[in-house]
C-alpha cells in the first residue's frame, strides 16, 4: 500500500484536505497527518483522525510521539509528503529551510518527493516573496498542483484558491506511480532518458494593435500535464507555451511566447527532438495589418474591419521537417461532431503520426476542466481510453511514447 504524510497547514482552505484524505483513502492510500497550529484553527485533530484512521501528529514535543514516531520516522514511513493546502507561510519556511515546528521539521528532514498545493489571498501569491519562494522551491524539484484562479474567500478574485481535491488527488497517484516505477526498477522509471520531447501547449495571442489581441480559452493544462509526464519518465523536455495560467511543469525548459509566428520560431530552434507533441491552441488566423498605435474611437465612425490572413501550421511544419522531423509526431484534434473522421483526416492532412482527439462538446465538461476522455488515433487504428484526470492521460501518453520510440530505434 502507498503512503502518503499530509501536512495541512493554516487557510480556509483547509477543509478541502478533509476530502482529499477521502478520495485517497478510496485509493487505498495510508495517510498519516500533522496538523500546523495554524491548521488547527480551521479543522480539528479528531476530523482529521477519524478520516485517516490514524494518529494525527501535531508537536514537535510531544514525549510520546517522539518514541512512538519520531519526527524522522515520520517521513520515512511515507512515500510521497504532501503539503495541502500550504500557506505562504510554509512555503516561505520550507525555502528558507527554518524549523520552528513539527511540520517544518519533517519537510527539512525528508529525502521523499514533496507536492505543494499552495492556497492564500491573489496578493500573498503574487508578492516578490512567495514568487521567490516558490521559484526556489520548484528549483529543487518540489512539485506544485494549482492554485487555481476563481474567487476567494476575502472577496478578492485571482490565484490563490487550492486546486480541487480531485485534481491534488491526480497529482498524488501521478507521483505515486511514478515512485513505484522508480522503485521497481531505475531504468523502467526513465524510459526517456536521453530523448528530447518537444511540446506545444495553450494558446496563441495574436495582435490587433499594442493594447488588443484574438485569443481562445485554451488553460495550457493538458499540454503542461504532457510536459510534465515526459520529464517525469526521464526526457529532456523543451516546453513552448502561449500565454497560460498554469504553472511551469516541473523539470521542463519553458520558452515563453505570445503569437503563432513565435510558437513556431521556438519550436525550430529547439529542434533536433525525438518527439513533438502539439497540445497548443494555437490561433488559425492573425490580423494582417496590425495597427502599431491604439486604435481610436472617432465620434461617429463605423467600426473598424480586421482582415484576417492564415498562420503557419506548425504540427503539420513539424510533421514535414524533413529529414528533422522528429521520429514522433503527435497532435490533437478537439471536435464536437464526426470525431474520430474528422481525427482520421485531421491525421493524413498534417502529416502526424498519431492524433489525440476528444469531443469538447460543452455538455462533455472537457474544456478547461480537470478531466479528459480521448481517443488515440495511429495508422493502424483507434484506441479509446476511460475518462481520466489530465495528468493520467498525460501519463499514459507518456508511457506509449516511451514504448513507441524504443520500438522504432529498434526497427532503425
Ligand atoms: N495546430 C498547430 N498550428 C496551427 C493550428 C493547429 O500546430 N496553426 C495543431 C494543434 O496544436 C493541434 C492540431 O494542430 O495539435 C489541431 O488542429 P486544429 O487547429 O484543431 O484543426 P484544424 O486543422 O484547424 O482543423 P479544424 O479547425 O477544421 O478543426
């Protein structure tokens, strides 16, 4: 059985851990927890004990605890920590290294891999302090799931909200998985290693003078979650995003840009890869004559008209490199009628070798949601897989890479 140390520190969020130790435990997740004075303000030991039907650790003091499970043995016994919802306050502790209670404690002490799911006010997240923080923290390989923006309790609207227990669940079997691969064999856990993956992910901007651009709703989920997964099974991986929300994806080389054009100049410069995976939105069309000032109401005058002019394909660019094309080429094809037709041709016209595609019907809840129900489409047929949390798809898309180039090198 996995084993997880939930550390739940102060925020109203709090509660929320109390359904995250039920969806783990519906997993068949042990979860041991520590309890911050902090979080003690918002959930109490005895709910958090009865859930878990554990223990529920608290101070560094206790006498007690300290023969029975000393502070040590308490991240030793666990195969992930998980810190959820973690406060400004943690995670500035956390980066600084300082010990001043149990939970503190435990995160300086441990060699297991950590999940952070960070929760305060929009302005705690974007303060200089906790940018740095959490920039020295990712650095050192600690993982991150949200904050999600939405509204928050103080009546201010931003990030800062914690991510839904399902998808901090998602995070945790992700990780989970991946240490269980890793202690089962090395060489299994990093079946990229050595490869060079190339993903594309959220969506394009594109100008109509210095102050507006054409955009799509596009959350750079999936396609962070493929980044993510790709590194995580041992690839170098060269993420090129679009304007996003989303945090970086740990263990990825994140090029930054706003419009087609861009996306697809990075993209050739980071070549030679072995595969390139398109999950970006990128825009159809850009505006042909950008205006280089604001452009101005005048009393009276009709509004003014955008002429329209296509943007490169850049899955179906990378898909005909020639003799740089990456061994892999993969694309996804959101649909809302005639999917797997549409995925088919979608498939022969760009010149891919696999599509993902799904139906993004609003009623199928896909889009900018936390869960994903595809189709793989290859030359020799269609595979559909259940409905599952983003990172699962991302993870499984992972592993097929893996399997499909070692298949291929061994074919060369
Ligand atoms: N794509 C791309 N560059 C573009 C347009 C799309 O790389 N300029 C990639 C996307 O990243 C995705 C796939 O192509 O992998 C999706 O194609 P999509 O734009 O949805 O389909 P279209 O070819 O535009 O066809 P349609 O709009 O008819 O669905």
């Amino acid at each position: 059985m996995s084993r997880i140390l939930l550390i739940v520190s102060g925020g109203i969020a709090a509660y929320k851990a109390l359904e995250l130790v039920r969806l783990l435990r519906r997993d068949g997740v042990g979860v041991t927890s520590v309890l911050t004075d902090g979080g003690a303000q918002f959930v109490t030991p005895l709910s958090l004990q009865a859930l878990t039907e554990e223990k529920v650790y608290s101070s560094l003091w206790s006498l007690t605890d300290e023969s029975e499970m000393g502070h040590i043995q308490l991240s030793r016994a666990a195969d992930l920590l998980v810190v959820a919802p973690a406060s400004a306050n943690i995670l500035a502790k956390m980066a600084a290294g300082l010990t001043d209670d149990l939970a503190s404690t435990v995160l300086l002490a441990t060699d297991k891999p950590v999940l952070v799911a960070p929760a305060m006010n929009v302005r705690m997240w974007t303060h200089p302090a906790t940018v740095a923080a959490m920039a020295t923290l990712r650095g050192r390989g600690v993982h991150v799931v949200g904050p999600e923006e939405g509204a928050m309790a103080c009546n201010e609207y931003g990030f800062g909200r914690l991510a839904e227990p399902a998808a901090i669940q998602a995070a945790i079997r992700s990780l989970l998985h991946h240490a269980s691969l890793h202690h089962a064999s090395p060489a299994a856990a990093r079946p990229l290693a050595g490869r060079h993956a190339l993903v594309t992910s959220g969506p394009t901007h594109e100008p109509i003078d210095p102050v507006r651009y054409l955009a799509n709703r596009s959350s750079g989920r999936q396609g962070h979650a493929i980044a993510a997964a790709l590194a995580g099974l041992g690839a170098r991986v060269t993420l090129v995003t679009g304007p996003v929300g989303v945090p970086d994806p740990p263990g990825a080389t994140v090029h930054r840009v706003e419009t087609a054009e861009q996306m697809l100049a990075a993209c050739m410069a980071a070549f030679p890869a072995d595969v390139a995976v398109c999950a970006a939105a990128v825009a159809d069309w850009r505006v042909a004559a950008q205006s280089s000032t604001k452009i101005k109401k005048t009393p009276g005058g009709v509004p003014p008209t955008l002429t329209l002019m296509p943007n490169p394909d850049i899955l179906a660019t990378l898909a005909t490199a020639g003799p740089a094309r990456p061994r892999l080429v993969v694309g996804f094809a959101a649909e809302t009628d005639d999917v797997l037709d549409h995925a088919q041709a979608k498939r022969t016209r760009k010149g891919c070798d696999w599509i993902i595609a799904n139906d993004v019907r609003p009623e199928t809840g896909i889009m900018g949601g936390e869960l994903n129900e595809v189709y793989l489409v290859t030359a020799s047929g269609v595979e559909a897989w259940p409905r599952l949390p983003k990172s699962e798809v991302a993870g499984r898309l992972a592993q097929r890479i893996a399997e499909a180039l070692d298949v291929a090198e061994a074919l060369a």
